[in-house]
C-alpha cells in the first residue's frame, strides 16, 4: 500500500520569503505521479504542480517548484516570493501511473504566510 | 466550462437520519470520484465511477454508505443512518479518462456533513 507523510503540521514564513514544505512516501511502483495540492479556507482543493515519476527533470510552475528525489522517495514544494495569498493547507499526494485511480493524500501542511 | 460543483454546501443532520449528497462534474470527464475529509486531515478515497459503474468501491466506510450515477453524469452519495462519526466534508473530484496525460482530478468545494 501506498503512504504519504508530511512531517511539518503547521509553517509560518513571511511574505515575499522562501518556504520549502517536505513531504516523503512510500511504494513498491516504479511509475507514478505525485502532486502537491493548495486548500484555502473556500474547501476548494487547486492543484499546484504535478511530477510524473519517470521524469528527472523537476517539476515547476511560475513560484513553485519541486525537488523530487525518486531514491530517497522525497518530494518537497519550494514557494518563492510568497505571497498572501498562498496561505492555505498544503497536501501532497501520490497516484500509481495508471488511468483512473484513486489519490492518497497526506495529512497536510498549514502554511501561514505573514505581512 | 464551468467546473465541479457540488450542493448542497453545508448539511446539518440529525443522527439516524439519510442524506443524499450531489456532484455535477465537469462536462465530458468521464470519471468521478467521491473523498471524505475528515477535521486536520486529508482527504480519503470512497469511491470512483467510469461512466456509469462503480469501478473501484473499495474506499466505502460501511454498507450505509452507497453512490449512484445513473447516466454517467451527476453522481450522489447516499447515507443511511448517519452517526456523528459521518460528520466531514464530502469532496467530489472528475477527470477525463483514458487519455495520456488528462488524469488530473479537479475538485469541488466539497459538502461539510454534520451530524448532531
């Protein structure tokens, strides 16, 4: 079975910082995808950047970046230049590279961004 | 198009009772999914439709708990007999299916189930 951990319940940066939020897993597939989803207080749950596993090169969208680690099954989102709005809850989440299948979430990481 | 919309927003119900919970996904995503999301934690796989069958309803808590989507449309989450425990938001997710790349799931805003 597949696992995600975030290790870091609670984060607090302030705007316009650098904020790295960690996250590893575990399982036997040797292709996959992994995700990192944003949840602001709306419940709305946005997708932020997406990795497929067979991919070396790091994910990125505009801020956001990844380090994806496939040994040590380590996949961190790095937030630059962060902003107000990027306060949320963080989940990273894993799903096997095969049409159709369910996401299995991590706890999740509240990140707290201040002015 | 519009995207994956849910009501009602917020249900309050009283223990024992039946509630039925909507998903309209996105138009032409042939697959749905239903996740409960319990306080502080993330959300956890019920069940997931291709088309109109149930393709994978290993997620389901019990046997009060049972979803339909008759016209591989808009789905409904249909709970007997709701105990406090049921108390969570309800998110309902789409994607398209079947094509290389398109498996991203988008969510709806989710329906907070309470149950007094």
């Amino acid at each position: 079975a597949q696992t995600v951990t975030q290790s870091q319940p609670e984060m607090s940066v302030q705007e316009a910082e650098t904020v790295t939020l960690s996250c590893t897993y575990d399982t036997s597939e040797s292709n996959y995808y992994l995700f990192w989803y944003k949840q602001p207080p709306s419940r709305q749950m946005i997708l932020v950047i997406r990795q497929e596993a067979y991919k070396q090169q790091n994910a990125t969208e505009n801020r956001f970046s990844v380090n994806f680690q496939k040994a040590a099954k380590s996949f961190s989102l790095k937030i630059s230049d962060s902003q107000l709005g990027d306060t949320a809850m963080y989940f990273c989440a894993f799903m096997k590279h095969v049409s159709d299948d369910k996401i299995i979430f991590g706890k999740g990481t509240r990140l707290h961004i201040l002015p | 198009g519009a995207g994956v919309s849910q009501t009602p927003s917020n249900k309050v119900t009283e223990k024992g009772k039946y509630v039925e919970l909507r998903c309209d996904p996105i138009s032409g995503h042939t697959a749905l999914y239903w996740y409960r999301q319990s306080l502080g934690q993330g959300p956890e796989f019920l069940i997931y439709f291709q088309g109109t069958g149930a393709a994978d309803d290993s997620g389901l808590p019990n046997d009060r708990f049972f979803a339909v989507r008759p016209e591989g449309s808009v789905s409904t989450l249909k709970i007997q007999r709701t105990e406090r425990g049921d108390s969570a938001v309800y998110l309902c997710a789409s994607s398209l299916s079947r094509r290389q790349g398109q498996e991203t799931q988008y969510f709806g805003p989710g329906t907070r189930l309470l149950v007094l």
